[in-house]
C-alpha cells in the first residue's frame, strides 16, 4: 500500500489548481452562489473539453479517461479548497457511482459518454423526508411510472437525467428519468450552504425506466453512498487545508502589541491543532480512496472513518479559523464564513459523524 501521490499524479493536481484559481476564485463563488443555476454553463465545458474532469473516473471505452478514484480523490480535494460552484459532486460522484455500478450497459453506453463530454448533468435521488412522501414505480404496462417526493437532491434542479431509488414490485429498484420529464416538479431547497445548491422532486405518474436489475438497488446504493462518503471526505480535507493556510497567514500579518499574533502561544497551539486535524483527516481520506481504487475489503471501515473524522477535522478548522480572525472573520465580505458553512453543511451530508461512528462500531463488532 502507498497512500502518497506519483509526480504524474501531483502534476494533475497542479494543473487541476490552476484551473480551479483562475475559474473559481472567491468573487466567482461569490457571484454563482446567489443565481438560481448555480453554476457557469462555460466553465462545466471547459471543465471537460480542457480538463476532463467529468470523465476522469469513466472508463476509457465509454468516453472517460480511465482513472482510479485515487485521481477523483485528488480532484476532489482541490474542488473543496476553492468551493468549486459546479454540478460535479452530483454528476461525477453519485450518478456516475450509480450507473458504473448498476450492471446496465445499456445505460452505461448511452449516458456516460455524455457525461463525460460535459453534456449531461446527472444526479442520484436517495433521500426522502418521510415513509407517507416515500418513492415508488409503478408498472404501467409500456415502462413504469414514479409517485412520491426525494429532498436534498444535489443540483436536482438542473439535472438532465435523474436517478431515482425507488420501491417496486421486485424490491428496490434504481431508475431514470429526464429532468424535463412529464409529473416532475422541481423546487430549489433554501440552505445554509449557497454554494451548494439542492432540490426537492416531486414525482406525480412520472415515467422512468429501470436501470439495472430491480430488487438489487439496496447493495447498489449501499456501495454509492460508501463512496459519496470518502469522496465528500476528500473535499473536507481541501477545505480544512484552506482554513488552516488562511489562519496562519492571518496569524503571521496580524499585529498586536508590536508582534505578530502567531508568535503568542495560544495562536501556536491552535494552529498546532489544526495542522494535526488537517493531516490526520488527509491521512483517513487518502486510505479510504486507496479502498475504493483498489476494491479492497475494507472500503465500508474506511469510509465511514474518513466521514466522520474529516467532517469534525472540517468543521473545527472553519471555526478556529473564524476565532484566529477575531472581529473580521464574523464579517459577510470576509471569505471565512463561506467555508464555515460548506463544513457544516458537508458534516450532515450523507450522515453526521455520530452515524458513521455508529456504523464502524457495527462493522467492526463493538
């Protein structure tokens, strides 16, 4: 096992920054975070005719670039430390997650080459507010037809295609439907992070087709969401090493008493924390990446592992950060509170650390 990155890798890296400086600086976030879309329709392209970003994790015989999810961890990393503004998450991790792994190549061959050329934005539907508003597909002799409502859809309100978890007949069942589909309402959620936009769908008859094998969505979704969450990890970390190098360099300029404030021990021993926090949370997302490269037995222990600990590593650089600013770091045009809110709002997502905690207490008998 190696969990450090090759001179190729960390060149990706590189020039994945350089984009990300120059495409998403903070008065870009900024601006994004206050449209309704979210994101910048010619930044996405040039994310894949330039980067190939989209692609990255997509195999090359279906347009991608046949990389491990080591490079997307990579990525990813570099997305979290610029709050990147972009359907990615949705598209490259959780749809992209769901089709690689549902078995179907028909909807493989069809959607993924799209997705990869920066055509189709896509997202995954998992998450319902309560069993009465519950998602099912219904046979209606030609196809199926879907009734209920999902909350906290990434950028569902601009997907092109739309993965939906829903109950049948068979068991539960994944299927797919157009943004645009017949019986679909889609209405932009109001949260805490703006940058960051999620949808509640309401499926009224909605017809969708079935992707995969009906009955086998619950393992199939079970592995989706063991990646979101090493995937998300991985952003986390990229937030907390933004944290960390924007308090320190505020600490080594701020002066007080004719000394910069990072020669007081208190400031030391909280950027003595954070760093510690940052690089053990690196060190969590980067095995639980290695897991999901590899396909290794231990993916379900390590992802939820880096989940919570990089959630709580996130969350607590956001906040000293907010502390070693003092008085301007609680203000709205310092970027401090934009990565406050991106940590919090990523601690919740996909569980909070104490169900993740939970979950490996399970997995490994305690």
């Amino acid at each position: 096992m190696h969990l450090g990155y090759s001179e190729d890798q960390e060149e990706l890296r590189r020039f994945v920054r350089q984009f990300l400086e120059e495409k998403s600086p903070e008065s870009a976030v900024r601006d994004l975070m206050e449209t309704e879309r979210g994101y910048d329709e010619a930044v996405w392209r040039q994310m894949a005719a330039q980067m190939g970003l989209q692609g990255i994790a997509i195999e090359e015989r279906h347009g991608g670039g046949g990389f491990t999810f080591r490079e997307l961890v990579l990525v990813l990393e570099e997305m979290g430390r610029s709050l990147l503004c972009a359907p990615y998450f949705s598209t490259v991790v959780l749809a992209v997650g769901a089709l690689s792994r549902s078995g179907d190549e028909a909807a493989c061959e069809e959607l993924l080459p799209a997705i990869a050329a920066g055509d189709c934005i896509a997202t995954l539907a998992v998450e319902e507010d309560d069993e009465a508003h519950g998602t099912v597909a219904l046979a209606d002799g030609t196809g199926w037809r879907l009734r209920g409502e999902k909350s906290y859809v990434l950028d569902g309100h601009v997907a092109d295609i739309v993965l939906v978890a829903a109950r049948s007949p068979k068991g539960l069942g994944l299927f797919r439907c157009g943004g645009d589909a017949e019986g679909l309402q889609r209405e932009l959620l109001p949260t805490l992070d703006l940058t960051r936009k999620q949808a509640r769908l309401t499926f009224d008859g909605t017809p969708a087709d079935a992707v995969g094998t009906l009955g086998e969505g619950g393992a199939v979704l079970d592995r989706v969401l063991q990646l979101a969450a090493v995937a998300l990890a991985a952003e986390q970390v990229g937030g907390a090493q933004q944290c960390l190098d924007m308090a320190v360099g505020y600490a080594k300029e701020r002066m007080q008493f004719g000394r910069p404030i990072g020669s007081f021990q208190a400031i030391k021993h909280r950027c003595a924390d954070l760093l510690l926090d940052t690089e053990t949370a690196r060190s969590a997302a980067y095995y639980a990446g290695w897991c999901a490269a590899t396909g290794d037995d231990d993916l379900p222990v390590a992802a939820a592992m880096a989940k919570a600990h990089c959630s709580d590593a996130y969350f607590r650089a956001a906040a000293e950060n907010i502390q070693i600013h003092g008085g301007i770091g609680f203000t709205w045009e310092h970027p401090a509170h934009l990565y406050f809110k991106r940590a919090k709002s990523s601690q919740l997502m996909f569980g909070d650390p104490a169900h993740h905690r939970e979950r490996l207490a399970n997995l490994v008998g305690l």
